[in-house]
C-alpha cells in the first residue's frame, strides 16, 4: 500500500472542504510516524485484501502468493479473525464484479489503484483499494477495518473524491454515466452504497471542491469547527473550536432546572465535542509543559501521586518469614498490600525490617492550579519563546 499522502488529501477531505485554513494549521504539528496500532491494523488487514483479490484477478503466482501470505502472516498484529473480515469484503468485492462482467465483457477490477483529482485539488490524489469498472458504471468500494464509528459512503466526500479520480482514469475507454461508492465495514457487520449521476459530480467537484481546494491550498478561509475536528492535529489550539465550545458558557451554569427543553437540547448535542476539547486541551498543556517547558497562568508542573511498591515480592516474603511469620498470613494469591503489611507487622517494623526493599517512584508529571501545596518541577526551557508563533495560522 503507498505510504505517502496527498496535502490537499482525500481522506481528510472534510476537514479541508468544511474548514479550508486546518491544512496550515495543521503544518505546524508533526504527523504520527505510521499512525496508531489501530491504523497499523488497518494497513495490515487492506494488505490481506490487496493480496487475496489479486489472487482472484490472476495478478500473483501461486508461490509469489504463498509467500506473501506467510510474511503478512508473521506480523505481531495479525489474527486468524482478520482473515475472515477481509474475505466479507473480497467476497462483496467479487460479486460485485463478477455480476458487471456477465453485463460486460470488457468490465475490470483494479486493485490499489491511484485515483487523481489534480485537476480540481492540486496534487490531490488518492488509491482506491477496489474499482470496478463496466456497464457504464465505475464503482469505488473502499474496505474500512476499523469497528469504532459506522462511516457511511451517502455523500462521503472521501469516496466522491475517488470516485473523480475513477472517472478520470477511465473516462476515455468506458461510456461512463454514473460512479457508484461502496463502504465495507466487516467488523460491523455494516455495507453502505451511494451513487450519482457523472454530471452531478462533475457539478460538485467544479463549485465546492475547486474554490474550497484553492483557499485550502493558500492557507485561507475562515477556521470552522465541526465533527471535522476529531482527526485534525491542531484540534488543541484552534481559537474558533475554543469559542464554539466556549459558547456554552452564554447559559452561566444555571440550575438544568431553569433551562429550556431547547437550551438543555443544545448542551446534550455539544457534551461530547465540549469533553473530547477540554481532554485535547489537557493532554496538549501537559505535553507542552513537560518537554517544553511552557508555563501557563496559574498553573504549575508538579509531581503526580504515587503508590508505594515492593521492589522484590520475593525478598520481602522471605525477610518477613525470617522474623517469624508465616507465608498464609502473608500471602493471599499475591504477597498483601503494604497497608495491610502495616497492619499485619506495625508500620515502624516494616521500616526497620524491610528498609531499601521498599520505594515509592516519582509520578507523572500533572498540571494542577497554582494554589496546590505541592512543589512545582524545575524543568527546562528550550521552546517558550516559540510557543506563541506556533498558534499562528
């Protein structure tokens, strides 16, 4: 699968569309090497489905193919039930075609393929993991791995994306007239489809994406926040996602007594946004402060809270029997905590009897208000003077 992406991406298309300057914003945050487990799991499971459908395409030999299957195999995230996902979405994906190739001989499965929508997105591409072409239709079925959030392909900027690219690809060979766009979530059991007219998303890619596009690709446009926000990486800092969120504030906390059906219809609509912000804006302070060194207003970094721990469980049982007790007092199916260790022996004898057998580790840093007892940590700065270009769009 091709590792590079797109600035003016089709994936992260309704970010761009709906809120066109989030792609300068985003520039000034570095992208995750290779994305989180669940993304390396994706690209793991869309390797399986590559394979198998070339497989059926006749595009692997029998041992080229074994091969690869026993190195994809190998990897630490496979599972046999990730075998049995794919195959829901090769069997949708051969049926699909075979039932266009009995239309038309001349139709096509195309695997991976890379799908371009330059002319409307500069350098806008995308790779379509099966398209099929033939009967006048070409459809864009896009496998998605993951089991979080049911993604539906109705109006699905992503897909509408490919499915430009699609009808580029093939428009001078096929007398294409309507470009069909099909999710395939098997871990949910979930298959959507959705289809337009090629005039209809001619029309579309002309008068929102190209105008959206160019204002993107500039830097311009007004900051808009949305459900768009979640994957954005400037989610922390943007001032106008602060404000709408903020805006809750307009209901002063009143008693959920004094608030109208409509007014506790809105708080219940924003709950969700409103506590992924405030986690984002946590998580980004605490990180900034840490390597940073940034310092906020009325907050300082302190040493979080810590429990105590045994540093050799075996040590200690074998310490505590050499003063007379025995391993059911001191056992239960683990060596007993050390407040019941306190209760059992007397907190002084622990000390005298157990010493250095005994730690407590630093906590993790926290963020805490300024008026908390604790002693703030020295840490340095090498990145204050910077902090405050970085909120710059």
């Amino acid at each position: 699968m091709p590792e590079i992406h797109a600035k003016l991406s089709a994936s992260g298309s309704s970010r761009w569309l709906n809120c066109t300057p989030s792609i300068a914003l985003e520039a000034k945050f570095p992208e995750q090497k290779n994305g989180g487990i669940f993304a390396q799991e994706g690209t793991l499971a869309h390797s399986f489905a590559e394979l198998l459908l070339q497989k059926f395409n006749g595009d692997v030999a029998k041992a080229e193919y074994a091969r690869k299957l026993n190195r994809l195999k190998k990897n630490s995230l496979y599972d046999a039930s990730m075998i049995d996902h794919v195959e829901v979405y090769t069997t949708i994906v051969i049926e699909k075609f075979q039932e266009v190739h009995a239309a038309d001989k001349n139709a096509v499965l195309s695997i991976e393929q890379r799908l371009d929508y330059s002319e409307y997105a500069r350098g806008g591409f995308g790779t379509g993991d099966a398209v099929i072409v033939g009967n006048g239709v070409v459809e864009i079925i896009d496998l998605k791995y993951g089991k979080g959030v049911p993604v539906s392909a109705e109006e699905n900027s992503q897909l509408m994306l490919y499915g430009l690219g699609a009808y580029n690809a093939f428009e001078l060979d096929y007398d294409l007239h309507t470009v069909r766009m099909t999710i395939v979530q098997p871990r949910l059991d979930d298959v959507t489809e959705f289809e337009m007219e090629v005039s209809d998303l001619l029309d579309w890619a002309e008068n929102v994406v190209k105008p959206a596009a160019l204002l993107a690709d500039a830097g311009k446009g007004e900051l808009n926040p949305g459900p768009w926000c979640k994957f954005c990486r400037a989610r922390s800092i943007c001032k106008a996602r602060a404000e709408a969120n903020l805006a809750l504030t307009s209901y002063d906390f009143k008693d959920p007594r004094l608030l109208q059906p409509d007014e506790i219809a809105k708080v219940l609509d924003q709950v969700a946004e409103l506590k992924s912000w405030v986690e984002d804006v946590k998580s980004f302070a605490l990180k900034e402060a840490e390597s940073g060194g940034i310092e906020f207003p009325g907050w300082k970094l302190v040493e979080g809270r810590s429990n105590r721990r045994y540093v050799d469980a075996e040590m200690v049982q074998a310490m505590l029997e050499l003063e007379g007790y025995s391993e059911e007092e001191l056992l239960s199916k683990k060596l007993i905590s050390l407040t019941d260790m306190e209760k059992l022996v007397g907190k002084k004898q622990v000390s005298a009897i157990l010493g250095d057998l005994i730690e407590k580790p630093a906590g993790k840093p926290t963020l805490v208000v300024e008026t908390d007892k604790r002693q703030a940590l020295k840490l340095k700065s090498d990145a204050a003077d910077d902090f405050a270009d970085d909120l710059e769009v």
